[in-house]
C-alpha cells in the first residue's frame, strides 16, 4: 500500500496511508505536539481512517490549466489523487508538505526501522 510523510511548517506530522478497498488512514507521530494538519483533524485524536481519499487533502490539488498540464506531462489518471498529491507534495500553497515514503519488503518486520522515514533509529 501506499504510504506518504505528512510535514507540517516543515516538521514531520504525520503518516498517510493507504487501505484495502479504497480507505485512507492518518495518523499523527506520537511525538508531534504542532497545529493539526486541518481544523477538522485535531492532533487530540492521534488517528483518522476515511472511506476515500481525504478531500482535505484533495482540496490541495491544483485546478484547471495547471492540473492538466501535470496530469499529461506525468501521465498521472485524473482520479489518483495520491500520485498527483505526490507529484506537486513538495510545492504547495500553505504550511504542509508530502513526501512519498518507500516500502520495501523487510520493512514491517525490520524493528530498528524509524517510522519518520524509513532510517535505521
């Protein structure tokens, strides 16, 4: 599944996660005490599950001419909001930015692996 580094005002936040059937998960790190990534997210409650993709997340996305200029040029389908957000995380208006988290196969099951990155604790 997919998984993205939420950053917010440049301090890792939180985790983005894909789920079976289409369900996305945030979860905020256990040592992030910085604003909520969105007022109807407060960092109280360390976990949010969606039936779809976080239309919070959505409404980041670019529109119009601009949408469909980075849609053809890196052939992105219009409804993978994941990969778009991807695509424009690192270069979006206001205080959060996503960074693709890679998952390789040992991962789950390597412990010394930091859940802020990937990199050996």
């Amino acid at each position: 599944m997919r998984t993205a580094q939420i950053s917010q005002h440049g301090i890792p936040a939180s985790l983005l996660e894909e789920l079976p059937e289409g369900a996305w998960r945030v979860t905020y790190y256990d040592d992030y005490t910085g604003p909520p990534l969105s007022f109807t997210m407060p960092v109280e409650q360390k976990c949010w599950v969606f039936p779809s993709f976080p239309s919070v997340f959505e409404g980041l996305l670019p529109e119009g001419l601009q949408l469909e200029a980075i849609l053809k040029q890196q052939k992105i389908d219009r409804h993978d909001y994941f990969t778009l957000l991807m695509a424009v995380g690192g270069d979006l208006v206001g205080s959060l930015t996503f960074r693709p988290l890679q998952e390789s196969p040992g991962d789950k099951e390597d412990p010394d692996k930091n859940e802020k990155g990937g990199d050996p604790i």
